[in-house]
C-alpha cells in the first residue's frame, strides 16, 4: 500500500512538475510589447478577469486590424498617431 502512494505521488509530482515548466517556457515564448503577432500592427488590450487572475504578467489583446486575439506579455506601448501628430503641431 506504501509503494502504491509512493508511486501516485511521484508520478503526480512529475506531471505537476511538467505542467509548471511548460507554462513558464510558453510564457517567456509571448512577445513583449502591445504588436500584432500577424500584421505588426497595434493591438488592444481586451479585460478578461479570467487571464487577470491566472497570468497577471501577460495581456489579452485584440487587432483590429485582422481580427488576431491573443496573449502578449506587458512591455513598451506603441504611441497613437493622434498622439503623434499633436506633438508635432505643437
């Protein structure tokens, strides 16, 4: 009996243990920054209290642009061109 919870719990630490590794190796695999992964263009940011909770480092984002949505972790922000503009004007 010993044997067999010594079994489930090794092998269940092992599977813990692949599952915690994967989602830090996926995690650092997401680009940084607020660009489209398929046009490059800028993204917005979506709320989702579900990604809020589990990835707080990590950003759900939507292209208006090609209907792309995903996850991209927080990083530098692309400025607007409107922004852009006006500070040129003035």
């Amino acid at each position: 009996m010993v044997e067999l919870l010594l079994c489930i719990l090794i092998i269940g630490g092992f599977f813990l243990l692949r599952a915690v590794l994967a989602t830090i190796v996926f995690y650092q695999l997401l680009p940084k920054g607020d660009r489209c992964l398929n046009c490059d263009a800028p993204t917005l940011r979506t709320e989702s209290r579900f990604w809020s909770i589990t990835m707080p480092g990590a950003r759900p984002s939507w292209c208006y642009e090609c209907g792309w949505h995903g996850l991209l972790r927080s990083g530098p922000l692309t400025a607007s061109s409107a922004a852009l503009t006006s500070a040129k004007v003035d």
